[in-house]
C-alpha cells in the first residue's frame, strides 16, 4: 500500500487494524514515527523493511507474529518493546538492526525466535556492528534459531528464562564479551554440528548462574562451555564477575585459577566501547583488595585500543591469545 514513499514520515494506524501484510511499508527511508493499533496480531514479512530512520517501537500486547524480514535493515532502530503475547518473531526480523540497545522478551505466550533474527547478515564490508547491550530472554521463550544473535559483540551477560528448550547451532555466534550466562529452571537442548555449537566465539564465558541446580564447572555441558567455566553459582550468590569503570577492565574475582591463589584474573577489556584513541593500559598491582594475578587468555584480544601496556608488579601468569 505505501510501498517506496520514501517522503512518509509519520504512521499511524487505526485501532481495527489486526494485520499489516507484507511490505505495507517496506522502503519508507523517512519513516521516524510509528503508533501501531491496540488490537494489532501480525505484523507481515517486509513490512517495515528498509525503514531506516525508525527509532522506536512499542508492540501492543496483542501481537502474536513479527513475521520474517519486518524490520529488517531498520539501522537506526534503538528501543523495541515487545508484546507478552509474542509466538513468533521470524527470521531476520530485526536483522542488521544495528543500534537496538536490549533485546528484552517478557514473560507471556510461548515465544520461538528465528534464523538470524537479531545479527548483522550481508555486511561484505565489516562495518556493521551490533550495539546490543542486553538479551533477556523470558521465561517462556522456547527455542533461539540459527545466528539468531550472533556478533552481538557488547552482550556481557546472557539471561535465559525457565522454559527454553533449544538453542541452534551458532545462536550467539561470536558474542565475544559474554562472561556470565543465567540458566533457568531447565537447562535448553544444545545443538551442535560437528565443532559448531550455539556458544561458538564466545571465547570469554566465565561464570555460569545455574537456577536448575544440575550444572558443573570442567564438565561437557551446555554446549561444551562448561569446560572452560571457571564457577557456576547460584541464583542468590554474588557474581565473581566485576568491571572497573574507571579503567575498563574486566576481573574475574573468584581466585586465580593459573596460580591457585586469591589473586584477581583480568579477564578482558572493554575500552574499544567507549575510547576514542589508544590507550596506556597498567594493571593495578590490586583490585577490591586482592593481587591481580593474571591476565586471561583472550583478555585483550584484537583489541586496536591498546597503545602501551603494564602488566603490574603481581601479575605472575599471561594466557595464550591475551
């Protein structure tokens, strides 16, 4: 219906509208606002695709379909929030979405997420990046596609409700800044394809919350990352995970793992999120009290920030990558 009328720049839908089909508005490149109806069901394939200068999204919570491609190339798109009656949110719904800061599902009907739903998909230059912060998936969301997030690479912490079931192959594929993953009540089926698992590139995984009780750190678990989990804790307990704002360091402080000590273990580093030009990097002789005692392996990997670097007078091992 308004296919291409790239001078659109405001929407608003009545409210005895239950469907938008297929690339109703697909192309509107000056669309920036959107009032969708209160009884609104299904939102169709291409619908809102290629609307570029859309920042805001407020589902009502009636929707029930996000169908595939329906926001796909939004760029601009920075806040969603989602309908608790949500089933279906399709593949590559909000592909190459790059400025959406949380993906947040609430608690509500059944929800599946798609192939490549919220990533960055045909991007030959390497320029788009996910600006993600947050994935909170609630409690009845039951299975996360193929690359549903992969290179959500600002994600430092995955939250999963107590009702998923699966999670594909490459799920969070190359989501490098994750530490601390928090399991629900059941622990989801990981599917795997040869040495492809949903945590592939996740490399930095520390720290698992387990409300299940059933997972152990160094076992096979999870998608094989329990073997590199250094403490799986509870729901109640204190996160070992701790970062220092002032330096953008990243410390694992649950002991030193290489030396068996107390020591605090950097971890990783988050300065390419915030710096503008190299940095000087020293790592203080301590932190909350405690010797930092190494620097992990992978703890500043590729990371172009970094001009000059001190280790600290305590610092007794260096991991492989670091």
């Amino acid at each position: 219906a308004f296919y291409n009328c790239v001078n659109l720049q405001t929407v608003e839908i009545g409210d005895g509208v239950t469907d938008i089909p297929k690339k109703t508005f697909m192309n509107c490149v000056f669309l920036n606002s959107l009032e969708l109806p209160s009884a609104l069901v299904t939102v169709g394939e291409s619908a809102f695709q290629k609307c570029s200068r859309l920042r805001t999204v407020d589902f009502p919570d009636t929707v029930k379909v996000i169908a595939n491609n329906a926001f796909y190339d939004c760029v601009w798109l920075k806040t969603v929030d989602f309908s608790t009656s949500l089933e279906t949110i399709g593949d590559q719904a909000f592909a190459n979405c790059i400025a959406i800061e949380a993906v947040v599902i609430p608690d509500g009907a059944p929800t599946k997420i798609g192939e490549r739903a919220f990533t960055v998909v045909n991007d030959s230059t390497g320029d788009l990046r996910m600006k993600n912060e947050r994935i909170e998936l609630g409690n009845n969301v039951v299975s996360v596609g193929k690359e549903a997030f992969a290179v959500n690479s600002r994600v430092r912490k995955l939250v999963f409700g107590d009702n998923l079931q699966e999670l594909d192959v490459y799920a969070f594929y190359k989501c490098r800044k994750v530490f601390t993953i928090s399991v629900g009540k059941n622990v989801p089926r990981c599917w795997t394809d040869g040495e492809k698992t949903p945590f592939t590139g996740c490399d930095l995984i520390r720290e698992v919350i387990d409300a299940s009780g059933t997972l152990q750190a160094g076992t096979t678990g999870l998608g094989g990352i329990l073997a590199g989990v250094w403490s799986v804790i509870t729901p109640t307990q204190e996160s070992k995970i701790s970062y220092d704002e002032t330096s953008h360091l990243v410390y694992y402080m649950g002991g030193d793992p290489y030396t068996k000590t107390n020591g605090a273990v950097v971890i990783a580093s988050l300065l390419s999120e915030v710096a503008d030009e190299a940095q000087d990097i020293v790592i203080p002789d301590t932190y909350l009290g405690k010797p930092v005692t190494a620097i992990a392996e992978r703890a500043f990997y590729n990371d172009l920030y970094v001009k000059s670097f001190d280790t600290g007078a305590n610092c007794q091992y260096i991991g492989e990558s670091a």
